[in-house]
C-alpha cells in the first residue's frame, strides 16, 4: 500500500495528551491516528446517512439538497428494514 505525508495542525493540549497516551501503550503517534481514524470511518460508513448517500455522485447541487433534507428528517422507525426484495437481472440477448 503507498503511503503519502499529511500535515495537520493539532493543540498543542490535546497534542500532548496524545503523546502521554502513546508513550504509554508503546505506540507512535501514526499508529494512533491510524487506528482512530479506521474506527471513524468504519462508524461513519455505518451511519444511514451515509449508506443512503453516498451513491449519489451524479446528482446536481438542488437535487442533493432536497435528498439530504429528505433523508434528516427521517426517524430511527422510518430507516428500519421493513422488508427485502432480491432481483436477478439477466442480460437479454438478441
């Protein structure tokens, strides 16, 4: 896997608190925000405002807008599986 450099810009606080930590469990700062930022993502990606999402890349900004007000006021009852569907799609040849 190719690595690429990112520079980020933290408080100098909360940056020391890091190290504490780090130091501790023996760990490098990189491996840390590795590590957090797989679980942020693995989290974020199990959100359903972002499953419901993120396949629309074709859409124009007015439509994206009135999908994402659609989809916030959505209740926890209204994004529960109610039923599924399976459809095979064969390719018709002619």
């Amino acid at each position: 896997m190719a690595s690429k450099a990112l520079n980020m810009k933290w408080d100098s606080d909360q940056l020391a608190e890091i190290k504490s930590v780090t130091a501790v469990y023996n760990m490098t700062m990189t491996e840390f925000f590795r590590e957090a930022a797989e679980e942020e993502l693995k989290r974020l990606k199990e959100d359903p405002f972002y499953r419901l999402t993120a396949n629309v890349e074709e859409a124009t900004p007015a439509e994206s807008a009135e999908i994402l007000e659609a989809l916030s006021k959505l209740t926890d009852d209204d994004l529960q599986v109610a039923s599924e569907h399976t459809f095979t799609i064969h390719e018709r040849k002619e």
